[in-house]
C-alpha cells in the first residue's frame, strides 16, 4: 500500500540525504523535492511527480509542518518539506493500519 511504501522510504535510510525522519521520529522530513521525486519517488511508484505524492499524503491526513516563511514556499532544491501524522512513528509499522484515506 501506499503507506508501507512511505514507511520503507523513510526506514530505508539510503536516502538518508533526501528523506529522513526527525529526531524524535514522529515525522520526517523530504529535503531537495526535485531530486527526490527523480530518485526516490520512482524507487517505490510508478511516477517521479511530487505534487501527486504530497496530494495523497494529504488524502491519509498528514500534515505540512510549515518551516519556510510566506512568499518563500515553492518546490525549489532548498526547501526542507516536513509531514507528520499522530500513527505515522519510527520503528513503528503496526500504527499504520490505523491510518484511513480520507
């Protein structure tokens, strides 16, 4: 399912410089979109488009964590995107049967 592909993404630890949670492990973080969307994202989709990946997180009810100020959002290489989700944790899988699409 979507979600264990998420949660191998982030485990994974491969693309540690791309996609990683935090240190707390209760979100993760996706740090340059253009080159995770051309590296990672086709590693588990069928698709490179970041906007497709982040509609469908927020379609499982994940949240964007703001950190970049007004005006300054886009998809650009230094952007830092952070997504949490209360049953989305570290070394956690069984919590992801309890995340629905909305």
């Amino acid at each position: 399912t979507f979600l264990n592909r998420v949660f191998s993404m982030v485990e994974d630890g491969r693309h540690r410089n791309l996609i990683s949670w935090n240190p707390s492990g209760t979100s993760f973080f996706v740090y340059n979109a253009p080159q995770f969307a051309q590296e990672v994202l086709p590693e588990y989709f069928k698709h490179s488009n970041f906007s497709s990946f982040v509609r469908l997180l927020n379609m499982y009810g994940f949240h964007k964590i703001n950190k970049s100020p007004r005006g300054q959002r886009g998809n650009n290489e230094n952007e830092i995107w952070e997504f949490s989700h209360p049953k989305f944790q570290h070394g956690r899988p069984d919590f992801l049967k309890d995340i629905k699409r909305k």
